[in-house]
C-alpha cells in the first residue's frame, strides 16, 4: 500500500495554522521551504508494494524526523518526543496545525533505515547537496576540487579483552540453553562471574601471572559448555539450527590467539574490526574505517562510506570519487589528499599530495595547505553527529550511519548559512534606519 499523505488544504474551525504563527525567517522554517520534498516521494514510492495491510507513514514525516535526528544528535526515542514539543519540527516535517500525539513509534525509524538501505540514503545525501547549491552554501565550481580522507567510526562495543569475551560467550550459551530447556552439566555462572571479576583485580594490581591463570579458567568453562550443548544437540536439526550462527563464533573465539589477524572483538558485533590510526591518545579503535570526499573551499560532504576489511586509504579513493560525482552531477577535476593515498589507482584527475613538490605553482602550494580543513569537519561530525559511535547494527547499520552523518553535516552548513544570511538582511536594514533618523536629526537641529 502507497503511503499516506498529510492533508493541510482544508481549514479548521478553531485551530490557526502553523505557518501564520511560526517566524518565516527561522533557518529552519526557511530550510522547510528549499528542501525538494516531491523528490523524495518520486524516489521512495516504489519501495511500497501491495495493497494490503496499514498505510505506510507520510514520507516527508519520516525524512523530515530521519533529517532532524541527525541534525541535534538525537536517539530514535528522544527525537520523537522532542517533535511533539516543538512546532517548528512539525511544520519541517509537513504539518501545517499543531499535532499532540507522537507521529511514529521510535521503532518505525529502524525499519525505514532498512528500507531505504544504502541507496536510498545516497539519494537523501544527494538531495542535501542540491539544497546547498539552491540556498549559496557552496558555489557550483567548488564540486570541481574536492579533499578526502579517511577516519574510524567506532562501534558501540565495550573495549574487548579475552577474559571478557570468554564470560560474554558462557552468557550467550547458557541462555541460549535455558530457553530451549537443554539440560547442562554445569552452567559456571557464578565461578565465570568470579573469575571475570578477580581477572581485572589482578590485571589492575599487575599480578599478571593471576590475571592470566583466570583467563584460562574462563577459557576451560566457555570449552565445557560449548563442548556440553554439541553433546547433546547432535542430529537434531532443530536445536542445531538455533546454535548456527552462534557456534562458528564461539569455535573461532576458542582457536584464536594473540598475533593472528582478523580476531573476533565482539560476539555481538563479529565484523568489528580493530584499526591503527597513530592516535597519541588512543593507539587503537575497534569499529570500520570511513572514507569521506568533501568540497575543498566549504567542507561539503559530496560522499562517506563504511569500507570494512581495514583497506589501504588509496584502494578506496577511486571509488569515492565515482560516487561523489554520481551524487553532485558534476566531474571532479582535483583531489587533495594526505600521503596515506600514495599509489592511488585514480586517473584522468589530477590528485595532490600533501608534501608533493613536482609541478606544484604558488596558488596550487596554497591550495594544498588547506587539505587538512577536512580534519575540523570530521571532528563536528564525531564531536555534534553519530560519527564517535555508531549504535546502529550489523555491517547495514555501519553504511547507513557512515551516509546519515554526511546528511546531517550538509544540513547543519545549510542552517548556518541561512542564519547567516539573515543576521546580514536584518543588520543591513537597522544600518540603513539609523542613517535615515541620524539626517531627520541633524536636518531638524540645523532648523
């Protein structure tokens, strides 16, 4: 079934619209109005099929809500109660008369960032990036030069030690067991949970001899149990299909030892990956590395992607800018980087790297030196987005929030930029008022 449509054609008796009460010059009453709302629906029609079953949620309601979060960093809870509160949420998001009741369940969003996926989203981040051109946040010619880089968007995991994932494993199990009512030698709650306990006592102490000898111990219970389920799951297909997805990580979690590459940090997070980026302050961080290419005058963000596998920063570059002109519609024709993309596989753009001397002019010298305003804008979208942790799930959950951080960022710039825009209009019309009084006055006292 098609979605639903908010209908503000017809007038209420004792209600009085949104749009007479609301301040017009409000960035993001004005946003409300540059934004291609038709756009969005063309697009993400088509995700709809059938024709039974409830209506589907307004789509400018759940873009404009989807928009929203990203721009004040909100939870999937919060955002929906914050949009009752206030009018100007409302009418961004299409309601022309005051709404007391909450639009969605904070769920629907998860289902629609699953619905739209990666594609859906880019289309999103493309609409942002037209918007910006509309209102004058970039100029058209800025697309041509661009700057990318690459960062590590965190997973929401706690700091994996093995000790940790051995207890986290005799959980799952255990749990797993009860709720099929498989009856277990032994659980090992208590002495797993004691031994978890007494491992980071001693760690903390550097009593490292005691540390390990626990460790090992909660090795030996996670064995036992994962040994004591395949016992007596064995040929029947019902409870071994309930043990398939957690077996392979609890067998790889077992075998696995300190210098092999590709370790499991997480059970509930397998994909997780531990990345070095030279951080004095944190050595390393457990998640996926993000590629990002933004516009190099403003810091629009033209394209982000979750790359996983940990790859080489210039095996990811050809492909962001594939992207990045697929979304802007305009060629690229240079690319600032640092030297962590030397031996790029670009051609046909002229690629700049930082420390570069050959055929570098004066003005290409001072081009170069602003590559690194790309760092700040990373920072806003860590420090003020959902960058510093991504809490959405899975491998889809790390491309999507990689995209909505971009959305938000493009959205952010564009409120500033109207807000800026009319500070200008009001302080050049106060100038021009106080000019006009200060000749009355003088014209008067010269009477």
């Amino acid at each position: 079934m098609k979605p639903s449509k908010t209908n503000n054609a017809q007038n209420r008796l004792f209600d009085i619209r949104l749009s007479d009460q609301l301040n017009p010059q409000n960035p993001l009453y004005r946003l409300s109005e540059e934004i291609d709302w038709g756009y969005f629906e063309n697009e993400f029609n088509p995700l709809f099929k059938g024709k039974n079953g409830h209506p589907p949620k307004p789509i400018r309601l759940m873009i404009g809500i989807m928009m929203l979060q990203q721009i004040y960093n909100e939870s999937d809870e919060l955002v929906v109660e914050k949009w009752i509160e206030n009018p100007y949420w409302q009418f961004f998001c299409g309601f022309d008369y005051l709404q007391w009741k909450k639009p969605i369940n904070p769920t629907s969003l998860v289902y629609w960032r699953k619905r739209l996926g990666k594609d859906g989203l880019e289309k999103i981040l493309k609409a942002t990036v037209k918007t910006a051109l509309k209102t004058k946040t970039i100029k058209s010619k800025s697309l041509k030069k661009t700057t990318s880089d690459t960062t590590v968007m965190p997973k929401n995991i706690t700091y994996p030690t093995d000790s940790k994932l051995y207890a986290t494993g005799c959980k799952i199990l255990v749990r797993e067991a009860k709720k099929l009512k498989i009856p277990l030698r032994q659980s090992f709650a208590r002495l797993a949970k004691k031994s978890l306990i007494m491992s980071g006592r001693y760690a903390h102490a550097r009593q490292m001899k005691r540390a390990i000898r626990e460790k090992k111990r909660l090795k030996t219970y996670l064995g036992r149990i994962y040994r004591d389920i395949q016992r007596k799951i064995k040929n029947n297909k019902k409870y071994e299909n309930s043990f398939e997805e957690i077996f392979p990580l609890i067998d790889r979690l077992l075998k696995q030892k300190k210098l092999d590459k590709n370790k499991l940090y997480s059970l509930f997070e397998p994909h997780t990956e531990c990345i070095s980026k030279g951080k004095a302050h944190k050595k390393y961080e457990f998640g996926c590395k993000v590629s990002l290419l933004t516009t190099h005058k403003e810091g629009l963000l033209l394209y982000s992607e979750a790359v996983h596998g940990n790859p080489y920063d210039g095996h990811v570059l050809k492909q962001a800018v594939e992207k990045a002109e697929q979304i802007s519609g305009r060629p690229i024709e240079s690319i600032f980087v640092d030297k962590g993309y030397r031996g790029h596989s670009v051609e046909g753009k002229e690629v700049l790297i930082s420390g570069q001397k050959k055929g570098i002019t004066r003005s290409l010298k001072k081009a170069m030196k602003r590559r690194q305003a790309i760092e700040p804008h990373i920072g806003h979208m860590k420090k003020e987005g959902k960058m510093s942790r991504n809490y959405l799930k899975g491998i889809l959950g790390d491309e999507n929030n990689a995209i909505l951080c971009g959305i938000g960022h493009n959205l952010k710039m564009i409120l500033r930029k109207l807000r800026v825009f009319f500070a200008q209009i009001f302080y050049w019309i106060k100038k021009s008022l106080n000019f006009e009084n200060n000749n009355i006055i003088f014209y008067l006292k010269k009477i």
